[in-house]
C-alpha cells in the first residue's frame, strides 16, 4: 500500500485516533498502540490552581506518533489563531486541527471562520488540517488557502452514524489535490471501510473506539477495515452491474 | 496586586513575573502555555514578563479530545 504524505510527512497508518471519551489514560493508551495510527490528536483546557491530575500526554506521546493538536472550544477565527499559538508552544508542533464549531448541540464546524482562521494560520507558518463541512466548494477554497488536508465530517460529531454526507464526500475526493481525511461521525470499521474504498486518504476516528465495549479490540477492529478499504481502492474494485454476468463456465457439459 | 489566573482572581506581589505564578501550579514540564491578555507568552519569556494589575492570565495543559 502507498504511503500517505501529509506536508512532507510519510504515515504507514491511515487510521488518526482522537483521545476523548475513554474510561482511563490506560486504556487510552492500550487502543492508540493497538490501531497503530501515527496520528493522535489532543485538545487543551484551562487548568486549576491547585492541579493535581494526571498528565494524559505521557500516554500518547511516543516517537512514531505526530501529535495534532486541536483548537476545540474556539468559537471565531480569532480564538484559533491564539488557540494554534498556545498549541506551538505548549506541544513544540507546528500541526495543528483546526475546529471552529460555536453550536454546542450539533458541533458543526462554522465554515466562514474555518477558512478564515486556515488563511491566517498558514501565514504563521502552521500545518492546518481543517475539519469542515463536506462541502466540495469549501474544501476546494480551503486547499487553495493552503490547508494541508481537508477534514469533512461523514457526520456530526460522536453520532456514530456514518456517512451521511457519502454523495459530497465522492466529490470532495475526486477534486482535491491534498489529502481528504473523513473526520466525524464514523461509527464502525464498515464505515471506514467504505470511505477508504471511495478513495478517502485516510479517516478519524475516536468516539467509536473509545466508548466501544472494548476499545483495544475495536481500535484493531479500525485499523484492519481501513487497510483493507484501503487496499481495496488500490486494487480496483470490479464495476457495478444489473444484469447478471456467470463467474462460472455456462457450457452444457452434461450433455 | 489583583489579577485572574483562568477566571480566578488571586493576589500577588507587585514584582510578580508569570514564572511566579507558575510555581505555585504543580505544573507539567512539557504541554504546558499560557496566555497574558490573549496574547501567546512564550516559555522562555516566563520569568521577565511582570504581571500588571488586573491582568487576566490564561495557563493551557492538554487534555483528552478529539
């Protein structure tokens, strides 16, 4: 299977994990290592005077894993921007996950601000991985801004209900130039599956994992659909008929 | 001097820098910013940045998120 090339960067794993929602920084840690994603995201809050938990980051930082700090809990382009700056400073990367959704109930990203928050970042000299609607117009203008990646969502966040936004999302890959990671509302391996098999460069998946019965066996669970979808773009799947078409030899040999 | 760490007001002494207050917060050596009036402070500039009263300071750690 190729590799995957973000901003220079080569990933084995198609498969990027989000750290919330698990039961404990164990578990966490157990199902990151057991998806063998190279990709982990992480978010950052404000922190207590007197401060005494424990420190989630030295259960995912490990040499082969980029870390992708996001700017969740922003609500303007001008919030991310301070928000990529604290991330660059306090993680020592220059990637940054760029999520802008001001509406607590849905967590739909607020396209106006996305874009404008990757044009300022890409200035500052940030890797922006937009997450976005799966609106090909938008995703076409937030590559030409610069953004690493593009981040449709198949769903609103931690729905688990898959690809909703499946038509938009065959547009948005077979125009863009940069990769497109399907972020959001993915909720079983068949759904990443099928989004790898549409030719997406890879998917994001945390909620799934994370409140799954078993969160290391699901994460492995991930990481085989995905390479198989994978796999399976690369080959070529067969075209879609109506008629039926023998696989089998249809002579007469008994006579 | 009065000032707000993350929303909380608390008194400090007039020569109080940023790395004045960061010792009293049990902080992690590394996934650790902060902010002095929404503005990006760098580590390296923790210790010769002085507080000026009713500045709102803003200290970030990582979290669990996705």
């Amino acid at each position: 299977m190729e590799n995957l090339v973000i901003a220079g960067r080569e990933f084995k794993s198609r498969l990027f994990l989000g750290t919330g929602k698990f039961n404990s920084n164990i578990l966490m840690e157990q199902s990151i290592l057991a998806s063998e994603t190279e990709m982990v995201t992480v978010a950052m809050k404000r922190i207590d005077m007197d401060n005494q938990e424990d420190d989630m980051l030295s259960h995912i930082v490990h040499p082969h894993i980029q870390l992708l700090p996001n700017t969740s809990g922003v609500r303007t382009a001008e919030e991310a921007v301070l928000a990529a700056q604290l991330a660059r400073e306090a993680f020592g990367t220059n990637w940054l996950k760029l999520e802008i959704h001001p509406d607590p109930r849905y967590l739909l990203p607020d396209s106006i601000e996305t874009l404008k928050a990757t044009e300022e970042l890409v200035k500052l000299g940030f890797v922006v991985l937009p997450y976005c609607q799966a609106d090909p117009v938008l995703c076409k203008r937030l590559e030409e801004a610069g953004a690493a990646t593009v981040m449709p969502l198949a769903a609103p966040i931690g729905t688990n209900k898959g690809l909703r936004t499946e038509d938009f999302l065959r547009i948005i890959i077979e125009q863009s130039n940069v990769p497109v990671v399907v972020d959001a509302g993915i909720g079983a391996p068949s759904h990443a599956a099928a989004a790898m098999e549409m030719g997406a460069s890879a998917c994001l998946v945390n909620t799934a994992i994370a409140v799954a019965g078993n969160p290391v066996e699901m994460a492995i669970a991930f990481k085989e659909a995905v390479v198989a979808g994978r796999r399976a773009y690369e080959a070529g799947l067969g075209s879609v008929g109506v008629i039926a078409e023998a696989s089998s030899p249809l002579t007469a040999f008994l006579g | 001097m009065t000032i707000k760490v993350n929303n909380e007001k608390i008194s400090v002494e007039n020569n109080a820098t940023i790395e004045t207050i960061v010792k009293q917060m049990n902080l992690p050596s590394f996934g650790v910013a902060i902010a002095r009036n929404n503005k990006m402070v760098p580590r390296a500039e923790w210790s010769t940045t002085l507080l000026q009263e009713d500045d709102s300071i803003v200290v970030v750690k990582a979290a669990c998120g996705g």
